[in-house]
C-alpha cells in the first residue's frame, strides 16, 4: 500500500507540475483513488504512468482503453464538476473515471456510467467494488442514446469519440449544463466543453486537443477515409462538403514535383491540430494523408503523429482542375521528421503549383494570427433544422447530421 500511494503521488504531483490538474477537487479524486485497483495485472509503475491502456480489443482493435491521466484531468478541469451534481458517462470503461466524479460531486451527488458492452460494465463493477467507491450507476446501454431514466443531468460526459452531437443528449441536459466530448472536426478531435443556453443551442466554454476511442453502436462514427491502394496511404476527407476524389490524389502522388523549403519550424500539434485545422476549416480541398502501411514509397518521409504516421495536403477539387496535390512534409536535412523542426512542401501533379501557392499562403495566415491551436477556437453548435443567419466571415461552418458546428476563427480570415 506505502508504494502504491507513493506511485499515486508522484502521479498528482506530475500532473499538478504540468498545470493538468488546477482545481482542489480534481487534485483530490486523483490524490484519493487508487489507479491501480482499476488496472489490475499491471504493475504499480505501469498503472501509474502517463499513459492510455487499451483494455479490450476486437479483431486485433482496441475498442476500449483506461485514458491517459493528463487527458482525464483535463477534461475533469472542463467539466467543473460540483458538489450534489447529476453525471452521465458515456463509456464507463474500468470505471476509474466515473470513480473520481463520484468523488467531486460527493455522497449527495450521483454518477450513472454506461457502456455497450456488458463484459466492461461487470468489470467497472469489480474495479469499483475493490476500491470501495459508492454512488456510481452502472448500466449496460447504447450511450449514444443517453439514459432518459436518470434524466435531467448537469453534466454528460464522453470518453469515447464522437462524430455529431446527439439529440438525446442535448435533451437529457438541464438549462445551462454542460455536455463534454471529444467531438470529430474535419480530420481532428477536439475535447469540447459545450453550455446549454435556453434557446437551445451549445456555445463552447473550452476546447482541446484529444484522441479517443471511436463511439460504437448507433452513434458510430461515419469518417470518410479510404485506401489508396498502392501507395501505403488512407486519404481522409471532410465529412461535410466537396470532397477531394482518391482517384485523382492517387493519379496527383504518381507526378512528384517542385520541393519548396517553408522557414518555420512545425511538429505534430502544429500540423495536427494547429495549421492542420486551420487549414480544414479555411481551404477547400483540405485533407489528410495517413500512413496505413509501413513503408509508404513517397519521396519524403511524412511528420510522425504517434504511433503511425501522417499529414495535411490541399487537393484539387473541380473536373476542370488537372489533378494535383501540395503536401506538408519533413524539409531537407530532418530524415525522420521528429519532433518540431523545418518543413517543405511537395507539388504532386499539374495542379500542385498552384495548390502550393494556396498552401503556403494560409500558413502564412496562420502565423500572422499567433499559430493558434485547437484551445484557441470557439464552437457554437446549432441544433439541426433550426433556422439561424449565415455566419459571418471568419466563422467555419460544419455541417453534421444532428447539428451545425459554427466554428470561430481566431481572427478574420482575408476572402
């Protein structure tokens, strides 16, 4: 037990070092429950590391994982939970999370957890019961559906990805709660912290950059990515919009052209979630290239983000347009694109010129803006069907099934 409060408080400390965790509650739930007793077969050091563990897979796929504890105190710090509040988890998972809302909100409070899968929800039970944590309600659902019998909550929260803002969350939320998910944004996902105003609609309080598990079941996840096959790459596009063709990428990638030298330095947030989705949210045509292989056979390496690898391009979009490509890569002098360093920018194809032109000119957009991040933007989302006035300049528009996410630009973006 003297180790395991030891390895427990180096953790908090860690995280109370790296500004993670900010308030006096998150602290404690983190400093009062016990980590390990939810990942048993690890070891004190591994259970106590800053880092996801998948707990269940399918067909060689995790589809269910322990968050890493820096995500899980983030998003605590935006859920800003208090004392006597009604919680729904959507993903129970080992049940470590809802254990440490169960905490902050008190005895008074309560915490209904659900999961698909009910192998999941009979082990949070067991996590829980080890732990000795009361007040939490486990019940085995398609989350995405919320849970009406426990309804009205002051607070929903998702630990698992989602691709749209599901009715029946906004309609199990108090006035003024607040629904948290990391929500899909053209290729990013983004831990978005949305209040509920009386007329309806969610305006973001806070967002951040995240990486989930993708929700399962009937809310799951509908991102339009494809193989190009061949080349080693997954082409993902917009989920809303004109989409570039994988046929005309594929023929794009076969014509390598000009290499032009960017002098910035960029890594895997930047590209990411920083100029990435910018980018997505500014540029027609905007994709992503992922490594779905190895060895992918282009001629520079792509920036390495985690465990593969991938980027962003700008793609030709009319059938009047000669197919072409402009994509981010590592520049010359950085072999394995490690870490923030220089970039350049690869023309593929007849129209890689002029995409490159594009390209280069909204990072210089970027830049002039301060190279704001995924922390920067602000989210209003407006319930589908309802009727609201054409955003200004400056504002993306998103459109999903459920909802339109009006998404505000740091600063004006010029026409």
């Amino acid at each position: 037990m003297a180790a395991a409060d030891r390895a427990r408080a180096s953790m908090v400390d860690v995280l109370c070092d790296a500004g993670r965790i900010r308030s006096p509650a998150v602290e404690d739930a983190f400093r009062n429950v016990p980590r390990h007793l939810f990942l048993p077969g690890l070891s004190l050091e591994e259970a106590y590391a800053d880092e996801a563990v998948a707990v269940q897979f399918a067909d060689g796929v995790a589809t269910s994982s322990a968050s890493q504890p820096s995500m899980m105190a983030i998003m605590l710090e935006q859920l800003d939970l208090r004392p006597g509040q009604r919680v729904l988890e959507i993903g129970a998972g080992t049940g470590y999370n809802a254990a440490l809302m169960a905490r902050i909100i008190g005895p008074s409070g309560t915490v209904t957890a659900v999961d698909i899968d009910e192998d999941l929800i009979e082990r949070a039970a067991f996590h829980l019961a080890s732990a000795g944590v009361d007040g939490v309600e486990l019940v085995a659902a398609d989350g995405a559906l919320g849970y009406p019998p426990a309804a009205p909550y002051d607070r929903i929260v998702l630990t698992v990805g989602s691709g749209d803002i599901r009715p029946e969350w906004v309609a199990q939320l108090v006035p003024g709660g607040r629904l948290l998910l990391p929500i899909a944004v053209r290729g990013s996902q983004l831990s978005t912290a949305l209040d509920l105003g009386p007329d309806g609609v969610l305006r973001s309080h806070s967002v951040r950059s995240c990486a989930f598990i993708r929700l399962r079941g009937v809310g799951a996840s509908t991102d339009v990515a494809t193989r190009l096959h061949g080349i080693g790459l997954m082409l993902q596009v917009p989920e809303d919009g004109p989409r570039a063709e994988p046929a005309d990428v594929s023929a794009a990638l076969a014509e390598p052209g000009a290499l032009l030298t960017v002098p910035v330095a960029l890594g895997a947030a930047d590209v990411w979630d920083g100029f990435g989705l910018w980018l997505a949210l500014t540029e027609p045509g905007a994709c992503r290239l992922l490594a779905a292989e190895p060895e992918t056979g282009l001629p520079d390496d792509l920036l390495p983000l985690g465990p593969g690898s991938g980027t962003i391009a700008l793609a030709s979009m009319a059938e009047t347009q000669p197919p072409g490509l402009a994509m981010v890569v590592a520049g010359p002098g950085r072999p394995d694109g490690r870490g923030p360093g220089a970039v350049a920018v690869r023309e593929f194809g007849r129209g890689g010129p002029t995409l490159a032109g594009r390209l280069l000119a909204a990072l210089d957009r970027w830049l002039a803006a301060g190279r704001p991040g995924a922390a920067e933007w602000r989210i209003v989302a407006v319930p589908a069907g309802a009727v609201y006035e054409d955003p200004p300049p400056g504002v993306g528009v998103v459109r999903k099934v459920h909802c339109s996410l009006l998404v505000d630009l740091p600063v004006p973006v010029p026409s």
